[in-house]
C-alpha cells in the first residue's frame, strides 16, 4: 500500500509490480495483486492490469496515513521514496517505463 498511496502518479499493476522487483527489501519482491485483489473494494484500478490504482476515496489514504487513527494499519513513508526512485532509474525490460 505504501507504493500505491505515495507513487506521484497513480500506477497500474503491471507497473507497480515492474517498480517492485527493483525494491531493496528481499520481502518486498512479490506480486502486488496478491494484495491488491482483497483491497478491490477500496481500490479502483485493481481488476484490470492496465487501468491505475488509487484510492476510491481519499478518507482511505487519510486514514492508512494518520497512524494515530489507523493503529497497526499505518502506512508511513519511511524508505518508500528511496524505493520508488531506485527503481524508477534501474533499467528495465521496457514494462515499468512504459508506465511513467
């Protein structure tokens, strides 16, 4: 989620999981519609690959934001933008940039 709510432009699955493989954490290197798919009432964009995913209402992304109000659901930007700006440089098999 972290990916999803502090990418500047909304990006569709395929792209978010062409950023991901250039994420640093070993943890981090799975298929974002594993996670994505059970979020699809809160999300728009993740039935279809190639449509961007974002929030369907900004109180979501409020609320995942404000750790005082989303408790063990908080997502913080922490090392997020390092991640994202790692991967946009890395190059890539032409999936990922397609996207930007």
């Amino acid at each position: 989620m972290q990916q999803v709510l502090y990418t500047l432009e909304p990006l569709p699955i395929d792209g978010l999981d062409a950023m991901r493989r250039h994420f640093s954490h070993k943890d981090s290197k799975f298929n974002v519609v594993i996670v994505l798919h059970f979020l699809g009432p809160l999300l728009s964009g993740v039935t279809d690959c190639t449509m961007p995913v974002h929030a369907l209402h900004t109180s979501f992304s409020d609320f995942l934001a404000d750790q005082s109000r989303s408790g063990d659901y908080f997502v913080g930007e922490s090392d997020i933008q390092m991640d994202i700006a790692v991967a946009s440089l890395c190059p890539s098999r032409g999936s990922m940039f397609q996207y930007l």
